[in-house]
C-alpha cells in the first residue's frame, strides 16, 4: 500500500488519522492541523498511509521538536502508530525506515524517541523501538526514557532530556497539574472539558498547563508533552482515559493507594 507525505498545502485537504470521526474532538482536530501546519516550515513530516485508517508516523529535528529533549543534530520521532486490522502487516518498520533514510538525508546523527521504560499511553512502544536498535540514552525521574538510533560514526555526543525535567520541576502543591499541547487532536477536549469537569465534581484542585509554544514545550517538566497528569508533584498517568470518570477513578484510588502505602513504610 503507498503512504503519502502530508505538507502545508495538503494538510487541510487530508485526513490526520486521529479522531477522524469524533464530533467531541472536532475542535482538537482542527487545532492539530493548525499546530501542524506550522511545523512543516522546520522541517517536520507526516506521513500516512493512503487510506482511512490509522497508519503514520510524525517526525523531525529535534532541535525543533515539542519535548524537553537535547539532542542537537537528531531527528525526534514524535508519533507512531499502526492500529486495528493494520497491525502485524510491516507498516511499523517501513514507516520508521521512513524517518530513518530523511535522517540520513539530512546528514542526521541520528534518531530519538520518548518511551516508557514499561508502555505507556501516548508515548512510543519502547520495547518495540529497542528491537529495531534503539538504545537507552537518558531515564527521567518518572522512568520515561529517551532512546536513540545512531546513524553517523561522527563522534556525537549522546542526546538527554532538558534539565527541567531531571530537576523534577512540576508543581509539589497538593491537587492535580495536567499537562498537555495540541500535538494530539484528542487532548483539547478530554483535558478542558472531561478533566477538568470531573475534577470540580470530585471537589479536587485542579491546574492546567497548556503547552501552546515551543519554548513551553521545550522547558517542561513531564517528557510526555501530549498529556501527563500529575498528583502533589509525581507522575500519575500519560493516559487520557483519565479524563474519563471510570479511568479516573480507577487510575487515581490506585495512585492514592500506592501513596498511603508509602506513607505508612
């Protein structure tokens, strides 16, 4: 099956594979065409296959990428994903030998990606990208990791996450900080409307951080610039299906009882 490269005069025109038919998620749809059209000029790419489904990777250096990462002359991979009845049909490995030869293109030293150490939600399949040759380069606090593909035999220093995040900046006060950005077309609407509903009704303090600049993006605390939740300063979940009233409490009685747990050790 082809796979198509989307660009700035296209990208109205086609679908982004996410939230293709979510009427709830309409207005994230639109703000990350919005937010991806503005990323083609440093040179970003999407690339997807040529059907309605959902089969793509996002990519592009890393100097200009949406993430607290430093890794000069590296091109970050920001999304990839296969889904549904796509799965297990090699779209993974052509669509990341995508990124790898406009690395290579681009005299790149190579690839990085954000990964859970064990998987997470809206991160990439750390394990899958080890057995294609990834290799752990920099562990945040949270265990989210930064794994890299050398390309070049130059003598390149190893890429790391910004200082922000292995300061372990997020806010200690007690009550819920979300963090999110338009990278995703699902996060406008679970975080503004569904976080933050259930969060009033469960009467808990609730602070959101939209990530809507580069230089936000890029001094986060949290790798996971999609979404991340925290709770009193630690990581809770990458996952927005928090954001749901059953994830919620599910993910958060769990939080709350690893917390208690530790209290009483």
């Amino acid at each position: 099956m082809a796979y198509i490269a989307l660009n700035e005069h296209t990208v109205c025109d086609e679908h982004i594979c996410c939230a293709i038919s979510d009427k709830k998620c309409a207005q994230g749809y639109e703000l990350k065409k919005e937010w991806l059209q503005q990323q083609f000029s440093s040179g970003y790419q999407f690339i997807r296959l040529n059907e309605r489904a959902k089969v793509f990777i996002e990519f592009g250096p890393a100097e200009a990428a949406w993430a607290p990462v430093v890794a000069p002359g590296y091109f970050l991979i920001n999304c990839m994903w296969a889904s549904g009845k796509y799965k297990g049909q090699g779209h993974g490995k052509a669509l990341l030998m995508k990124a790898v030869e406009a690395a290579k293109q681009a005299d790149a030293n190579g690839l990085v990606t954000v990964a859970g150490a064990k998987k997470l939600p809206f991160l990439s399949d750390g394990a899958w990208f080890k057995r294609q040759g990834f290799e752990i380069c920099d562990v945040s606090p949270d265990g989210i990791e930064l794994l890299q593909l050398r390309l070049s035999d130059k003598n390149t220093v190893d890429a790391g996450f910004a200082k922000t995040v292995q300061q372990v900046t997020a806010p200690r006060d007690e009550g819920l900080v979300a963090y999110y950005s338009n990278r995703c077309p699902f996060t406008d609407y679970h975080v503004t409307q569904g976080l933050k509903s259930i969060a009033q009704q469960r009467g808990l303090p609730l602070k959101i951080v939209h990530l809507d600049s580069l230089e936000k993006a890029q001094s986060a605390p949290t790798p996971a610039t999609i979404f991340s939740l925290y709770w009193s300063g630690k990581l809770v979940t990458t996952d927005l299906s928090v954001c749901m009233e059953k994830g919620f409490d599910r993910i958060m009685q769990k939080t709350l009882h690893n917390e208690a747990v530790l209290g009483h050790a």
